[in-house]
C-alpha cells in the first residue's frame, strides 16, 4: 500500500510540476450572427480554424438569437468562419488567439447567397478535453483512434471511465452508467448497448460529454452518471455521408462494413446509416476452487476456452418536417438482429483427500442466440417565443425478441479412463419478449439575466414475458423435463415529474436547483411457481448545482444529487442456469432498486486543469455473490442487495503540450472503495484503495500522417467478495488521409504487449476460489474509409428517443 501511495504520489507532482511550464488557458470567441438586413440569424454553423490549412479548431452552432461562443485551449493564427443555408460562407481575417484571451467579434454580417456553394472539407487535427462546470467534453473527431474504432473504445479512453472486457461501462470506479445519444437516452441492454458501440464507428462521433453528477432533468436512473454522445451534424445541402470498410484480426478475423448518410431537400432533413460488424475473441480461463470437507482438501482445477462470434446488422433513420422556423416534427427508427455463437471446451481436475484418485470432467457448451430489437421515436420541437421558451415531446415504442439454445455436454471418468466416462446432457431453451412504451414532455421557460426554470413530466409501461425450457438426459436416452424450468411476467410502470430553477446569487456564484419524483409499480410472476412479487414505492431525486468564480483562471463547482439504478429484467426472473454441472447462476425475484448519494466538488483552472474530489454512498447495492456448497462441492452466482458500498474518488485531468506537433491529455484517479454487509451468517467488510493512469500522446507527423499511443495502468482493487489484482494497456495507431482527405487509412493496434489480464480471488467464508482470464484483446484493426459531400451548408437534427428502460433488458 505505501508503494503504491508513494508511486501516485511521484507520477501527480511530475505532472503538476510540467503543468506549471506548459500551462495553457482556455481562450474565448463570441459574438452574433447577422444577415445584411441586421436580423439575427439562429442555428449557424460557426466554426473556428487554423488560418493556414483551415483545419478546424472547434464549432459551435448559435442559439435562438445568433449568439455563439467558442472555447479553444489551442494558440495560434486563426480564423473565425460562419455558414448557414441560402448564404455565403464568412471568412475573417486571420487573427492571433492567445491563451486566456476573450475576443467579442460583435455583429458579424453574412450575405445572401447567389450560387450554390461547391464542397467544403473541414478537418480537426487534434483532440481537445474543454473543462466545463457540469460536464468534461473530449473533442474526439479528427483523432487517430476515432478514425480508426468503435465508439466503445474511445469511450473506454475518455476521462474517468474504464470498460472491462464484457463492453461495461464504468465512471469514477462505479458501475450503472446511463449512456445518451445526442441527449436522448438509448434503448438497449448492456449487451445490446455494448455490441451497437462496437458497430457504431467512432468517425460518426463529434465529441463526448462526461456529466457525474446530472441535475433532475435527466432520469434518476443511473447511479454513477451520464456519458451522452455527441454524433456530427451534416453541413450540407443536399447529401452527405461516408463508407467504411475494415476488419480486426486476434487470431479471429472479424469485418466490419457501414454507410451512413444525410439528405435535405425543402423543409425535410433525412438521415440514415446502416452498420455490419461482427465481434469475436477467445476467451481462456482459469478457475481453482478449494472446498474444505471433513477429510481434507478438494481442489477443483478448470482449464477452458470460449470461442465466441456474434454478427450484428444495426439500421438507423430518421427524419424531421420543419412546420415553420419556429416549430418541427419528426421520426426516427432503429432496427436492428444479431446471431451469436459461443463454443465452449472445459477439462476439470479433481483432487480427492486422503486418496491418490482424481476426478475428470470435460464440459463442451454449444450456444447460439437470436434477438431482433425494433425501436420508433416520434418527436416535436417547439420554440414559443424569442426568448428562448421551448417544449419538446417524445413517444417512443420499443419491441425485442430473443431465442437462445444451448447444449451442454459432460463426461465423467476416474483417473486416465476416459475411454470408460459416463456421460449426461443439459438442454436449455430460452425465449424472451419486451414491450416498452414511453412517452415524455419538457418545458424550458427562460426569464433573463441567467434565470431559467426546466419542467418535465414522464410515463413509462414495459411488460416483458421470458421462458425458460430445462431438460436433462443421461447417456443416449431421451431429455426429460427439469423442475427448474420456470415461466416468467414482468410489468413495470413508473411515472415522474421534475422541477430545476437556474440563477445567480452574485456575478461570481451561480446556482441551479431541482427536485425529481417518482412512482413506480412493479409486478412479477413466476408462472411456473405460481409466485407473485410486487413493489410499488415512491422516491424523491434533489440535485444541487453550484459554481464559484473566484477568479478568471480559477472555479468551483459542487454538485449533489441523489440517484437510483433498478435491477435489469433478467436478474428478477428465478431461473437456474448451469454454467457447467457444477456451476449455477441463478435469478433473484427480491431483489431490490440500489441508491446512490453522490458529492462533488471540482476545481477548475485555466480552464484546462480539473481536480476532483467525489464522495458516492450507495444502499441496497447489487453484486455478484459466490456461494459454495461443500457437501456436493457445487458453486452458485446470483446478483443481491448488499447494505451498502462507499467510495471516494480523487481525479486529476492534466493536459501537456510538449511540442505544436505533440500534445498529451494524462489523467490520475485514486479510488478509496468500502463495502460492508451481511452475506448469509457471514459479514463482508472491506476496503481497499486503488488508482488508475491514463497517458493519452497525440503526434502529428509529416507527409500528412498522423499518430496516437495511449498507456493506461489500473492497480488491484477490490469489489465485493473479489478481489482483482493489476492490469494494464498499451494501443497505438496510425492514419493517412490522401485523395484531397477523400479516403482515410488507419492501422489501430491493441493491447501491444499482452498485459490486459484479469485475475481476481474470492476468499470469503468458507470460499477460497481464484481466476486468471484473458480475452484476445491483442489485435490489429484496419479501416479504410469514403467520404463524400455536396451541396449546401445547412443544418441537420438528430434524436435517439427519451427513455432509459431499454438500459436494463438484460
């Protein structure tokens, strides 16, 4: 412990120490948009580039009067250029920006357009984190890694978050993640969530926004906080779009193809995309299990290997009809199937005590799984007045189906007489349906001079229907039924309504406020056991927001707030599902929603530094729980409540430009994590500090290459009953554009010396098991993509649908 103190405490004074020489302030650009008759013009693209090679910088659209501003930590000459549809293209003349410089432009003119304007390519060189009071963007577009990815691997890149290698998403050491699109929520389990980020290609992402405290206006599901994924927004009139096509190699070859493109035409914005990808690895894994009997010793040792390929085929659309300037509708759908295969070899051996004999086991698992997911959002966007009033609403329809089937094979012999092992099978049939229906309404009333007040209301109904089909045969004969088999109806309802005030207290600290409330009715039914469970409670979510200016390179922010994760569908269902004969995972129909009481309080200098310190007091929090039976020397995993998890986190962000050619963004977290609860008889109390570094390098290289290498180490930390030991991770990447930046060529590759190994332990009780497990995350990807553009500058929507229910399908 003291080493690893010692070591975060060197590496955080290095950076602060190159802090202090390559500091660099945000500067600031505003001003308003006009046309020649001196009206405002809203809904600009405004843009800041490189004078010289007109790269852009950053952009920003204006708001309802033609306001706009724009923050950069970059210095340099640049040029301020300003597009809209049906008017010239502005250019300014260069200029210097320096940091920590405000520049107001004031009122800047554009003309009326006379001839269509031919093709403008806009491209960034480097990432950008820009601090702000609520939220951490990460300007990803440009950079080498969102070139050549998914959107889930520079998700796992971005300040403060880690995804593990089943695609969960964790923030700040904490699971239960909301995850937005465009600031509407996504409709898909983690499973699904993680297979359609894997799909998506990070080239379509524009930046990411890390919120860990969100104010009542978001859902209160999600304890940890918000990652809300910002996709481009086409400028042009007419068609814009791109085609890529690659594949990743690590020992499996797995392709990946996609087009994505936007129309406009009169009042219509259409926009469509269409992605392929399969995803596979293999998985090796250890597991030495102990029991302790009345003899001696039994030791269990397992040797497998998971084969696992899933193909996903992911359409997405919309389209939206401007009534008038001030008020539009539109739809949006999402369809989407995947077929998944996993093959799976395990060769137990069995120590017995008091006797030379060992057992053998050999388990071959073959599964396959189906589901379709079809998803409708119907939308309207309202401005009421010049102010800024504005009501939104939402509808949304969600319907997923899913079959799987699996085999599951053993054979059982004494010593080296495999040729004599007796043999049984376990047949499993699953088949699961959900309907989701949400609708949603949201009112913004500004009153001036800072102060606006949000209202909302919220109704959501999902039903869901899952069938679990068990059977079991022994040798050659015919299956036969298995009492765990189980039938299973869940219905949920849940409806809220919030409230958040904005205003000042003074020029120097500002405040908003808000309170969120609901009901939630909650009904399941095991058919099969003819059991019924029902909950029905209500619950009061207050956020708090504070920021403190205390000078013009330095403020606070705290936050609060108060959040809850509800269990996913599937855990609530009292099934048995057999790993292998002598593992079980079973269902928890009592299992109840986890709390999470989150704290805040984050320094912000020079716009470009941030220091945090959060607090997080969770109750009724879920974790995997291991039970051992010694007498039939069986394990069984279910996910429970324990009474409660602590967490302080302290998080440093500490960008560092070496050189104009290279930069880097480093981040330090060290992560104090406590549990304690009652398991069964037994007490878990425990607590451990870890921490996690990140150094994130960018190059930009002659002959119009460019380059990215990211090291990240995270230290053993604890969760729950596990314990899980280092890991770290070294990717690079390379990407060339050529043909006037038409085509772009990437070479990613991951985990380049083989160190992103999972090993944990669970000595708890009478428990004494440990893992060691490796997926083929050491790959290379290659993607080649087509860029086309023609047409108008204009401006395109983009809506992803309202709700969070779809989060917790499976």
């Amino acid at each position: 412990m003291k080493i690893s103190i010692q070591v975060f405490t060197i590496f955080f004074a290095f950076l602060l120490g190159v802090s202090n020489v390559a500091a660099k302030e945000i500067a600031v650009i505003q001003g308003q948009v006009k046309d020649q008759k001196g009206e405002v013009l809203p809904f600009a693209n405004v843009m800041l580039v490189d004078a010289e090679s007109e790269n852009m910088i950053t952009g920003a659209v204006t708001d309802e009067s033609g306001n706009f501003t724009l923050e950069s930590a970059r210095s340099g000459n640049v040029k301020l250029m300003v597009s809209s549809i049906g008017y010239e293209t502005f250019k300014s003349e260069a200029f210097m920006m320096k940091a920590g410089e405000k520049k107001d432009f004031g009122a800047v003119t554009v003309t009326e357009e006379i001839a269509a304007l031919g093709e403008v390519t806009v491209r960034a060189n480097r990432p950008e984190v820009i601090i702000e009071p609520d939220k951490t963007t990460v300007n990803i577009e440009g950079t080498v890694m969102a070139e050549g990815n998914t959107a889930l691997d520079v998700i796992g890149r971005s300040p403060g978050v880690y995804v593990d290698q089943d695609g969960n998403i964790n923030l700040n050491g904490r699971s239960g993640v909301t995850v937005m699109i465009n600031d509407r929520q996504t409709y898909m389990s983690a499973d699904d969530l993680a297979n359609f980020l894997r799909a998506m290609p990070a080239d379509n992402i524009k930046s990411l926004e890390i919120i860990n405290n969100p104010t009542s206006r978001f859902d209160a599901e999600g304890g940890a906080g918000v990652i809300n994924i910002k996709l481009k927004k086409s400028n042009l009139d007419g068609v814009f779009g791109n085609v890529q096509v690659g594949g990743q190699y690590n020992g499996q070859y797995a392709p990946n193809t996609g087009v994505t493109i936007n129309a406009k035409k009169g009042k219509w914005t259409n926009n469509a995309s269409l992605n392929y990808s399969e995803y596979a690895v293999f998985n090796d894994l250890e597991i030495n299990r102990n029991f302790q009997l009345d003899e001696g010793i039994s030791n269990f040792d397992q040797n497998s290997r998971i084969t696992t390929r899933n193909k996903s085929l992911f359409f997405s659309g919309g389209s939206d009809y401007e009534i008038n300037k001030n008020h539009s509708v539109g739809v949006s759908v999402q369809a989407s199937g995947s077929n998944g295969v996993d093959v799976s070899d395990a060769l137990t051996e069995v120590s017995n005590p008091g006797t030379t004999d060992r057992n053998f086991l050999r388990s071959l698992n073959d599964s396959e799984n189906k589901s379709q997911r079809f998803f409708t959002n119907l939308h309207y966007v309202g401005m009421l007045d010049t102010l800024g009033t504005k009501l939104t609403a939402d509808f949304d329809f969600t319907n997923m189906h899913s079959d799987a089937s699996a085999v599951l094979s053993n054979a059982y012999w004494l010593n080296q007489n495999e040729d004599q092992a007796s043999m049984d099978r376990i047949r499993n049939l699953n088949n699961m349906d959900y309907n989701i229906f949400t609708a949603k309404a949201d009112f913004v009333k500004p009153f001036g001079k800072g102060r606006v007040l949000e209202t909302g209301v919220k109704g959501s109904w999902v039903k869901s229907d899952n069938n679990l089909d068990l059977a079991r045969a022994v040798e050659e004969e015919p299956y036969m039924p298995d009492p765990s088999s189980n039938r299973f109806i869940y219905r949920e309802n849940v409806l809220a309504a919030y409230a958040s005030y904005k205003s000042k207290f003074s020029e120097k600290v500002s405040f908003q406020a808000g309170l969120r409330g609901e009901y939630s009715d909650i009904l399941g039914t095991s058919v099969t056991l003819e059991q019924e469970n029902e909950q029905k409670y209500f619950n009061l979510f207050p956020s708090v927001f504070i920021q403190h200016k205390v000078s013009k390179d330095y403020q606070i922010v705290y936050n609060a707030n108060r959040r809850i994760t509800r269990p996913n569908y599937r855990l609530l269902n009292p099934f048995v599902f057999y790993i292998d004969p002598l593992t079980t995972e079973r269902g928890n129909p009592n299992l109840r929603p986890q709390y999470a009481h989150n704290l805040e309080m984050n320094h912000i200098i020079k716009g470009a530094y941030q220091f945090s310190l959060s607090y997080a007091l969770t109750t009724d929090v879920f974790q995997q729980i291991f039970e051992q039976d010694e007498e039939s020397r069986t394990t069984t995993t279910f996910t429970s409540n324990l009474d409660r998890s602590q967490n302080l986190n302290f998080r440093a962000i500490v960008p560092v430009e070496i050189t104009p050619w290279w930069n880097t963004n480093n981040m330090v977290q060290a992560n104090y994590s406590k549990w304690k609860s009652m398991i069964g008889d037994a007490l878990l109390d425990v607590s451990q500090v870890s921490y996690m570094m990140r150094s994130q390098h960018n190059f930009i290289l002659p002959k119009g290459f460019k380059a990215e290498l990211i090291g990240m180490y995270m230290g053993p930390m604890l969760w729950g009953q596990a314990t899980i030991g280092a890991m770290g991770g070294l990717d690079a990447g390379i990407t060339k554009s050529f043909a006037k930046d038409k085509f772009t060529l990437t070479v990613n590759g991951t985990d380049l010396l083989r160190t992103q190994v999972i090993r944990a332990n669970v000595n708890f009780e009478q428990i004494d098991t440990s893992f060691r497990q490796y997926r083929s995350n050491q790959g290379v990807r290659l993607t080649l993509r087509y860029k086309f553009a023609q047409g108008e500058s204009f401006r395109i929507s983009n809506r992803s649908g309202s709700t969070e229910e779809r989060d917790r399908l499976n």
